[in-house]
C-alpha cells in the first residue's frame, strides 16, 4: 500500500527541490557572465574593441562589476567597457562607462589603479562630453 505523503512535506520538497535549481541557475548565469568577460579581454588584446564592447556589456548586463570573485580574472565588465570606448576614441561612452564604473563599485573592491584610471578619464575629458 502507497503511503501518501502530508501537504507540509509535499511543500518542503518543493522548497528544498527549487532552492537547489536556482543554486544551479545563478551558477550558470555566473559562469555566462565570466566567460563573456573573458571573451571581452581576449577581444581587448587583439585590438577588436567594438567585440570586446559586446562582451562586456552583455556580462555587465548579468552581473555587475565585483559580482564574481576568486577567479583568475578581476571581473569589471563596467570598468572594461570604458575602456575599450577608449579606445575606439568615443569619448562620450567611455565617460559614461567610468562614471557607472565608479558609482557602482563597492569600496572595499575598487582596485585602485581602475578607479585613479577612470577618474582621471573622467577629469580630463568628460568635462566638455555630453553626459
């Protein structure tokens, strides 16, 4: 005979089931994000910034800059986007990046030479740039 099992215990299941599917789903948009990161500095060394602008922007979208830790790779996305627009000489959407950059990133996790770099960007240029 089939023991049927208490609506408490049927809605622990549940719980405990979905608790451990959503684990699964933030890893994986974690490790999404990190390899579109990745991507985006590959692109960076070869000089393919409008790629490398993809990249970030789309792991930024997923997760914020400093919302991955302990891999080998400080992850900005943010940070990088600026960068690249730097490089592609639109000075406009490098500002706007370091300015997010520098707003969104936690103190304790602010690499210094990142923000002294954006910052810098920013005094020097973005004064005259349209926001």
């Amino acid at each position: 005979m089939k023991r049927s099992r208490s609506p408490k215990l049927r809605w622990a299941i549940a719980a405990v089931t979905l608790a451990f599917a959503w684990e699964g789903v933030a890893a994986t948009v974690d490790e999404q994000a990190y390899a579109l990161n990745r991507d985006g500095m590959i692109a960076m060394s070869e000089a393919r910034f409008e790629d490398a602008v993809d990249a970030f922007n789309r792991a930024a979208a997923m997760v914020p800059d400093y919302g991955i830790r302990g891999k080998a790779l400080m992850y900005t996305p943010i940070f990088m986007t600026g960068w690249a627009f730097e490089k592609l000489g639109d000075v406009a959407a490098a500002c706007e990046a370091y300015r997010r950059f520098l707003a969104a990133a936690p103190a304790d996790a602010v690499e210094p030479t990142k923000a002294d770099h954006a910052a810098s960007y920013i005094a020097a240029h973005c004064a005259t740039a349209p926001n």
